[in-house]
C-alpha cells in the first residue's frame, strides 16, 4: 500500500491534478516551446515596416548600384542605343578624374567645418539655456525650433537676401559695400556653412540641454565648491557624463553636413563660379542630370551610400555599445 500510495503521490495529488514529478516532466516542454514562439514575435510586428522600407530603400539601392555598372546615357534612356553592361568602367573613369578627388576632399574639409561649428554653438548655447531664466530660455527655444522647422530651400533663400551684395543688409551693417559673398571659393563656402549652422545648432542645443539638465545637481554643486571654473566644469565634469549624447550628435551631423545639396545648390547656383563650391552631392546631380551621364551619377551615389554606410555602421556600433562604455 505504502509503495502504491507512493506512486499515486508522485504522479498524481490528492486532488486528481498532477503531482510534482508529472508537472517537472512537462516543464522542459513548455520552456523549449516558449522562446520558438517568442523568437518570431518581434518580425511579425517589425513586418510592415520592412515590407515599407524594402520598398523605399532596397529597391531604389538596387537600381542605382545596377546602372553604375551599365553604359546608360541620355541614348540609352530615349532607346537609341542599347544598354551594355560596363562593369568597373565608371568607377574607374570616377576615380581616375581628378575633380572627383577635388571635390570629395572639399566635401570632407566642409562637412568637418560644419560638424565643428555646429557642436561648439549648439553646446554653447545650451550651457546658456542652464543659466538663464525662463522667458529669455522659451524665447530661445522657440527662435531655435523655429530655424530648426524653416525647409532648407526657404532658409537658403533667406540668406541669399540677407548678404545680397546691392539688397542685403548685412553688407550695410559691416560696411562691405558691394561686396560679394558668393563670387569667392572660401566666401561662398562661409556663406552656406553660416546656414547649415543657421538650420542645425536646434538639434544639438536641445539634446545637449535634455542631457545637461539629466546630470545631478550635487555632482556641479561640489565641482563647483571644490573651486573649479565653469570651463574646468564643463570639460572634466559634464562633458564626459553627456559622452554618449555627443557622440549621437555628432555622427549624426556628419551624416546630414556630408551629404548637403541644397544649401550649395541654391546659395552658390548650382555649385559655384567654374565648379568652385562642388560637394559630391550637387557634383552627382551635375553629372547625372546636366551632362545625361546617369551611370557615372549613380557611381557617384554608391560612393556617397558606402562612405555614409560606414559612418553610420560606426554610429550604430557606438548606440550598442552605449550601456557598456559610452
């Protein structure tokens, strides 16, 4: 009775449900059908958005890859010649131009300036938005948001107005007379640069400000009792505890100043006296579009994807590696 009793124990309760030795058994199934069903969850719910994405993305890829790899001129697309496949050609003739390297080195040396100038005025000013009350800071905020939400073309033409060598009335201010601002390389460079700043300084001082405003105030109250200056606050105290926000910052801004087409396009016209103001952006257009050579445009844009592809694989790496390092 006892060795029955005992087997009735182990595989059934008193109550007529399962004892702990069946509910022990049946535990390894449930757990290797868990992760199965939960491992396919996440796609189902990420499904629209890739089908929306493959659409907009991978196919628009795909097709500028394929023609810069085809002979395919202004006689391919009206159908008075064939389409031939070119291979490397056109990278090749690409990287054998010397104005390629010409203008991907000022296109470097001018997303630099930008990324620069845009971090040091929008930290700066929202170091400010910490130390001033709360009307001149709303008053602040709205100006930025408003630069920040104004459409690249509308804010370009803007600028155009205002350093208009017979209309501007910035000439007028300094002194300048008719002094053209566009007719030089490194004038026309400042010009558009003072615009990319104009319409990208919002998004650092907001998120540089959120992060400021994260810090705890005890930690700049004792920096602060200990004697430190504000710079020597900024620079050894809150700087490296907004690490992970400056680093989204700036790759970011690397990203957008890289690839600007229409702050060039429309401030200099179409590039520049001679080509003087290309960047690869508008040197892609110009070759696509002005000159009908679509294939050597397209190798242009793989450049461009691969360079900013690269850029952004860095940026994802860093945002993985935030909660270990950054």
């Amino acid at each position: 009775m006892t060795t029955e009793t005992g087997r009735i124990d182990s595989g059934r309760t008193a109550a007529g449900g399962p004892g702990p030795v069946r509910e022990a058994r049946q535990a390894p199934r449930k757990a290797r059908r868990t992760p199965r069903r939960a491992g396919w969850t996440p796609w189902l719910y990420l499904a629209p958005a890739l089908v929306v994405l493959g659409g907009l993305l991978v196919y628009p890829i795909y097709q500028l890859g394929l023609i810069s790899f085809l002979e395919y001129t202004q006689a391919q697309v009206s159908g008075g010649e064939p389409t031939s496949f070119k291979g490397f050609g056109n990278y090749t003739a690409l990287f054998g131009d010397s104005q390629f390297w010409q203008v991907l080195l000022a296109t470097v040396l001018f997303a630099a300036a930008c990324v620069v100038a845009t971090l040091a005025v929008g930290c700066a000013l929202a170091v400010l938005l910490t130390r001033v009350r709360a009307v001149p800071r709303l008053a602040l905020m709205l100006a930025a948001l408003g630069a920040w939400a104004t459409p690249a073309i509308t804010g370009s033409t803007v600028w155009v107005f205002l350093f208009d060598p017979d209309y501007g009335p910035v000439n007028r201010l300094l002194g300048l007379g008719d002094f053209s601002w566009t007719y030089g390389r490194y004038s026309a460079f400042a010009l558009v640069l003072f615009e990319v700043v104009w319409c990208s300084f919002p998004f650092v001082m907001v998120t540089v400000y959120a992060g400021i405003k994260a810090i705890p105030g005890e930690v700049l109250e004792a920096a602060s009792l200990d004697g430190a200056s504000q710079w020597r606050i900024w620079r050894s105290v809150t700087a490296p505890m907004l690490r992970p926000i400056l680093v989204v910052v700036t790759i970011q801004s690397i990203i957008w100043d890289f690839k600007v087409f229409t702050q060039i396009y429309v401030m200099t016209n179409g590039g520049g006296i001679a080509g003087q103001n290309l960047v690869l952006n508008v040197y892609a257009y110009q070759q696509a579009f002005a000159s009908s050579q679509y294939s050597l445009g397209s190798a242009i844009g793989v450049v461009m994807l691969l360079i900013l592809l690269a850029v952004t694989l860095v940026y994802l790496r860093l945002i993985r590696r935030r909660g270990e390092e950054l």
